[in-house]
C-alpha cells in the first residue's frame, strides 16, 4: 500500500546500493535460472548484512516504517 507523496522501498534496493556480494551475482544470472535461486537462497538464509544495517540505511536514505493505526497494536 502506498501513502500519497510517499515512495514505496523497491525489491533489493538495499542489496544494489551497497553493492551486497551475493546482489552483484544475481545481477550477473538470469532471474529464475536454477543459478539465479541456489545464489539468491543465500539471502534467506546466510545474509551478509544485518537488520541494524538494514534499518540504519532505510533511517539515513528517510524511509519511515509505517503501519496503520488499528492494526496489531492497542
């Protein structure tokens, strides 16, 4: 869902802007090829990067992490 005025993150947005190893890999394969998903099961399970990094990027690119008001909270 997106918020008006907003843009949304993108797909590996993180992964090309700081040149992750593995996302420089999948760039090279064909997306889908039997390759291209042994490489990219590295993301799920191995990720060189951390959810700090992560989330310290998204605060220093301003991405705001929203959710809305009545939903999982009190």
């Amino acid at each position: 869902m997106s918020i008006e005025g907003f843009v949304d993150y993108k797909r590996r947005e993180f992964c090309n802007d700081v040149s992750c190893p593995v996302q420089v890999e999948l760039n090279k394969l064909e997306s889908g090829s039997e390759e291209y998903e042994k490489v990219r099961k590295t993301c799920s399970t191995d990720c060189v990067y951390t959810t700090w990094q992560f989330h310290h990027w998204l605060i220093e690119k301003g991405y705001l992490i929203v959710r809305p008001q009545n939903e999982g909270g009190k």
